[in-house]
C-alpha cells in the first residue's frame, strides 16, 4: 500500500496538470479552474497525508 501512493499521487499530479491545460485551450475556463482547485485540494491533502506519517 505505501509503494501505491506515490504513483497514486504522481497519476493525480498529471492529471491535474494536463487536463486544465488542454481544457484552458479548448476554452473551458470554468472547468479548466474546478480542475486546478480539484488538483490543489488533493495535493495539499496529499502532503499532510504524508508529513502525517512522518510523526
């Protein structure tokens, strides 16, 4: 299970990061932004899931 969430993570962080791209070119701002906020928002849980672990 620990192995999995890095490459969970780095799948998510991809993901996050092409998809609003290719929405913001297509010209789906709105979505484009719900993506971006969507992507942060795993992210930061991410980190704290992992500074979590750390202690």
């Amino acid at each position: 299970m620990t192995l999995l969430l890095p490459i969970f993570a780095v799948i998510i962080l991809v993901a996050v990061l092409v998809i609003p791209v290719d929405y913001w070119r297509t010209g789906h701002t709105k979505r484009a932004r719900l993506f971006s906020l969507a992507g942060l928002i795993v992210l930061f849980g991410y980190t704290v899931y992992q500074a979590d672990q750390l202690y």
